[in-house]
C-alpha cells in the first residue's frame, strides 16, 4: 500500500511580527540611550556653568539677593548667561577683607576684559541703564564711563544715590583683580564758575574723588591700586559744539588698567 502524502504545512503569513518586534526593540535602545545622552550633556553644561561661576568668584546669589537656580530654559550659549548669574552683588562678593579687593583673581588680561565687558553689557541691557553707562576695550584696557545725567546733578559733584546701587552692580566684578584702576572725571567745554567749583577742573576732579572714595569706603577697592584724575574739558570723546555731544562729553570713567598701559602711566 502506497504511503499517503503529508499535508504540507500553511504557509505562516504573521513571521514578520518578529522581525516588527525586533525593530521597536532597537528603536527603543536608541531612544532610551539617546536620553541618556541628553541627561548627560545636561549636566556636563551644568558642570561648565558652575566652573565658570565659580572661576570668575561669583557667588551662588543673585542681585537681589535670592537664591539663584540654573534651569535647562536659562542656558542657551555660555556667553549669553543671565546678567544675574554674572554680575555679583556688592554684598556677595568673595574676597573683601581688610585689605580690600583686587587680591583674589590676578591680573586681567584681554580675555578677562572681553568677558566684564560682555558681563556688564548684558546686565545694562536687563536693567534699560546703556544711556547711564558704557563700556568699552582701549589700549588702556577696559573702560567704563559713567555719564552725568546718570550719576551727577548738573554741577553738582555728589554720587546720586538713586544711582549707588546701579553703580555697585557694575563696578562690582572690576575690583576682583589686582589692575591698577584710574578713575578720570571729564565735563564739556561750557564754563563753570560757582561758590563750591571755581572751574570744570575742579568739578571733574571732586566727582573723580568722590567716586574713588566710593570704590574704597563702600566696595572695599585696594586704595593702593587706585588713583584720581580731572581733566575737565580737555580730553573729550565727542564734539563739544553740540548738545549731545557735550553730553557724552560730561562722564566719569572708571578704567582697569592694562600692563601696557601700567608702564606708560605713573
């Protein structure tokens, strides 16, 4: 008797359920690694902030004195770090013992002007004060001029003190190195003549004065690295025969100093 034939087998039409389920298993590996990687990444940026923080002695407080936290939605690029985050408190920066400041961080160099001025730009542009302070990088090294309408009275050569906290803010960061600074008071070229400042010289150098004794008395500056100059008139940024020129004209720049510009002044 003939064997009988075996029924073949049907064809399995659901095989590629396991090639499927392979596939979202892979998928899967990807996805959870790549968020191992964001987490990752995250905190190596976190890490870079903290560093350059503390590398630049800033203090976890910020201007108003509350605590601040670094979110993932405040970073965008390192330079572009909440003002905040930058510019110290008068109150909360490290360093100020008897001695003063400008003993903790060296020497500014170009690198270090080009991040204060960075700092000091970014926390002017928070605040809507760039029409009472600028900054700028000479030769000399960094400049920051404060304008009359900002800090004085006209002719009058007293520190507004609605104007006292705005300066703390900005000056803050610049007596943490150990440049000599010249603080150098500049009015326009229209006379002055009154019972307390015979000329501009007088009024440019007691609002040069009286700025230094600020830095010294109240932010504890090293008197040692810091000197005074009135130059009235005479050194203008701008055209004095008009009236905003006269203006940018009537200022007070508090100048940190480069080494070039150490050995070519006394």
């Amino acid at each position: 008797m003939a064997r009988k034939k075996k029924h073949e087998k049907e064809a399995n039409h659901e095989r590629w359920l396991v090639s499927y389920a392979d596939f979202i298993t892979l998928l899967f590996a990807v996805f959870v690694t790549l968020y191992a990687m964001s987490q990752t990444d995250k905190k190596k940026v976190e890490q870079v902030v903290a560093s350059l923080r503390e590398s630049f002695g800033y203090t976890k407080l910020s201007l108003g004195d509350k605590p601040t936290v670094i979110e993932s939605t405040d970073i965008r690029l390192i330079p572009s770090l909440r003002p905040e985050a930058i510019v110290p408190s008068a109150r909360t920066r490290p360093g100020g013992d008897a001695k003063g400041k400008g003993r903790g961080k060296g020497r500014a160099e170009e690198k270090d002007f080009r991040n204060l001025k960075a700092a000091i730009d970014a926390y002017l542009l928070k605040q809507g004060a760039q029409s009472k302070v600028s900054v700028q990088i000479s030769k000399r090294g960094l400049v920051v001029s404060l304008k009359e309408a900002g800090f004085f009275d006209s002719g009058n050569a007293t520190v507004k003190e609605s104007s006292q906290e705005l300066l703390a803010k900005v000056v803050g960061s610049l007596g943490e190195y150990n440049n000599p600074i010249r603080v150098e008071g500049h009015t326009d070229n229209m006379p002055i003549s009154t019972a307390q400042y015979r000329s501009n010289w007088e009024l440019s150098t007691t609002r040069a004065t009286n700025v230094v004794h600020y830095l010294i008395d109240r932010q504890q500056f090293d008197a040692e690295k810091i000197a005074a100059a009135g130059y009235g008139e005479y050194r203008p940024v701008e055209d004095n025969g008009n009236a905003e020129g006269r203006q940018k004209n009537r200022r007070v720049d508090i100048v940190l100093l480069s080494a070039e510009a150490e050995r070519a002044e006394p």
